[in-house]
C-alpha cells in the first residue's frame, strides 16, 4: 500500500516530452504556418486590404441608380472613380464615403434634410440618438456568432455609419478576420481589457482602436490577454470599498466605451463563448442584444440554460445599481438550411415561444461563406467571380437581410421614421 501511495502521475507519456512542451511546439509551428500564409495571401505588406466595387455595387450601397453615377463621372462631379478595363468604372470604400458626403452637400443645398439623411446615416446627438452598443452574444461553440458580427459590423460600414468592433473573445477569431494574428501583432495591452483594468497600468481605449481596411470601421482587437479580466475581477471586488462604484467590473466596458461615443454611431461586440465577467460587463455596456440560436435541439437546449444564468446573473448586477435598458433584443437564427425538416421545425418552434424576438430573416448556412473564410475574408470582401452566381446570390441576400433588419432596428431607436 505504502508503494502505491508514492506513486506519481506521468504525464510524459513513457519516455516522451512533457505535455506543456509538446502543447509549446505544436503552437510554434502552427503560429509560423500562420504568419507565412498570411505573407503569401496579402503581399507585399501582409496586411489585408479592401477590394474596389462596381459602379453597380456603389449605386446599390449609396442607394441611387449606376446611370445617374456615370453621369456624375462624365460630369466630373464629386469623387471620380478608377477606370478599369473597357471603361468599367470601380470605387473604393472611401470613395463611396465621399460619394455619400458630396450627395447629402447637394441636397442641403436644395433644403432636403430627409434626402441628405439618407445618404448620410451618422447619428445625430442632438436629436437624442444615442450610441448604439449591440452585443452579438451565445456561449455555445459553433453558434455562427463571430461570423454575424463581423458581417454586421461591416454592413454597417458600407452602408455609411461609424462602426466600432470589439473583440472580447481570447480566442481572437474576429481579429484574425480583420488580417490580425494575436500572438504576433499584439504586444501587451492593447486589448479592451487595456482599457478596463483595475490598475495603474489602464489606457484609454481611443489609444488602443485600431484603423482597419475597411473605411468607417475601427477594431479594438482581443487575445488572450482578455482572460485577465476574469481572473482581475474577483480580486478588485474582494478589495472594494463600500460604495465604490467606480471599481464595480459591470461599469467599465460602458465607461470605456463612452469616452469614445462622439466618433461613432454603433459598436458591434463579439461576446466570447461564455458567460464571465467579460460577457457580463458587455450584456451591461449594451444598448441592444443579438442572441445566436443554431437551429438543432441540442443547441436549443443550451440556449435555454444560458437565458436562465444570464436571467440570475443579470438581476444581481441590476440590484447592485447596474441599468438594463435594451433597445431591442432579438434572436438570429443560423446556419440554417431551408430545405431540413427538422431545422425548420426548430425555427417555428422559436418562433411560436418569441414572436417577433426572432429575427424575420435567418442566416443560411453557405459554402460561400466557408470558402471564403480560408482566406481570412467575409463575404462582403471577396468578389462575385470567386463563387458559382447562385451559391453566392443566396449567401449575400441572406446576409443583406439579416443585416438591414438589425439596421432598421437601430433606426427605429434612433427615433427615425421607416
């Protein structure tokens, strides 16, 4: 017996390295493949950049038609777009930006401050139009919730608002979608927990938002340095004082967040898959929800227990001087397949329980998506010509509508008219 007791756990596996330093190599060498499929994708910079769009595709985003474009462009009226093969005409994000400006200045110009709205979407405080702060949000793997807000986020940029994206995951898959590779391009620091820390060492966040590629949208970026927070948290309410609201961890994700609310009109956060700190405090900065819900039992059932933690953890912070006012809460279904009996059921069993809580359009689950991912893009970066016409139609029309009713949403809050 007394033999047995002393004997240790192996965890060298008879004779091989110890775990942490197998674990070590393997991430090295997945890190280096990383960083030089990155090289070989976007040269010369390694660094992502934003294809131009058709005279097609900027009419449709500024929402005037391609022949009154082209007679801007012979005119030689506002921003000129590049002449491409045969005459084609192509804008870059920017360009569409300016288009937008150049439009709105003509309108006012004739007295029509609803048409100059139109072009222009950027939120207006004086007419009560808050800082919109949507977190997308589900702490079940695999629920498409990265991929909705990094769509969202981008939609929204084109479509002329002010974005903001947080990365509040450690795991950093929106970083890397925006071209960043954690374990290399962050040094310490420079993610929002930053900015929400407990110590001397915080920043303001304005010094750790990044410029993306994407014209309109900054990126405040995550890696695991996030995990701090959790671990932080305890310790800074175990040492608070009575009535120290300051150091309260649900405050300072909105705290953070308005110091920078005059350059933007709405912030996406990519909640991490879990229900922390972290997540808390965001659910707590948000003026708005979008909950995740992939259409299969099991995940559904997960849902349900993730409704009721977040229920109780909510009302706690609530009793401690926390404000839950949302906007509007919705669920988006994902990853769905239209022609599954099953997932189709599931979607009216949502719909029957949450009305009109359920977004109208789903997201459907797309190989045009998938593919497109391999390259570290969305769907809203690559072009026509890399997918079958069909396969990429059904994707971005999904995409279009879940993203313009999460728009109108955000203009109803606003207070804006239909």
């Amino acid at each position: 017996m007394a033999a047995a007791s002393e004997k240790k756990l192996d965890l060298t596996g008879g004779g091989l390295p110890p775990a942490d330093e197998t674990i070590a190599a393997d991430a090295r060498a997945l890190s280096a493949q990383l960083k030089a499929m990155r090289e070989r994708l976007f040269p010369p910079a390694s660094q992502k950049s934003l294809r131009s769009f058709s005279s097609g595709e900027a009419a449709r985003l500024i929402g005037v038609s391609d022949g009154y474009l082209r007679q801007l462009s012979l005119a030689g009226e506002g921003p000129q777009p590049q002449i491409g093969a045969g005459g084609r005409r192509y804008y870059s994000l920017k360009d569409i930006d300016a288009l937008r400006h150049y439009l709105a200045d003509q309108a006012l110009a004739k007295g029509n401050e609803a048409k100059a709205r139109s072009y222009v979407k950027w939120r207006d405080p004086a007419r009560g139009e808050h800082l919109q702060v949507i977190s997308v949000t589900n702490f079940k793997g695999g629920s498409g919730k990265t991929t909705s807000a990094v769509h969202l986020a981008q939609y929204l940029a084109m479509t002329g608002h002010r974005v903001l994206a947080v990365d509040l995951d450690p795991q950093a898959s929106l970083s890397a979608l925006f071209g960043y590779q954690p374990e290399l391009d962050l040094i310490g620091n420079d993610t929002l927990y930053g900015a929400i820390r407990y110590d001397s060492e915080i920043r303001p966040l304005k010094d750790i938002i990044r410029q993306t590629y994407f014209h309109g949208l900054d990126l405040v970026a995550g890696n695991l340095e996030l995990q701090e927070f959790e671990h932080a948290t305890p310790r800074a309410l175990s040492a608070r004082e009575p009535g120290d609201l300051g150091s309260l961890f649900f405050a300072r994700v909105q705290t953070a967040l308005q110091s920078v609310a005059d350059d933007y009109d709405v912030v996406v956060l990519d909640c991490p898959p879990q229900l922390g700190y972290l997540t808390l405090s965001a659910l707590c900065a948000s003026t708005s929800v979008v909950v995740t819900v992939h259409p299969q039992m099991l995940d559904v059932a997960s849902m349900s227990q993730f409704l009721f933690m977040t229920s109780d953890l909510l009302n706690v912070v609530r009793e401690a001087g926390g404000s839950l006012n949302f906007d509007f809460l919705r669920y988006l279904v994902t990853r769905f397949e239209p022609h599954d009996g099953p997932q189709t059921q599931i979607v009216g069993f949502l719909r029957s329980l949450f009305g009109e809580r359920v977004l109208t359009s789903p997201m459907l689950k797309s190989t045009a998506i998938s593919d497109a991912g391999l390259t570290k893009q969305t769907l809203y970066e690559v072009g026509r010509e890399n997918f079958s016409r069909g396969t990429y139609d059904r994707a971005m029309e999904s995409l279009d509508a879940v993203n313009a009713e999460i728009e109108k949403l955000i203009h109803t809050a606003w207070g804006r008219p239909s």
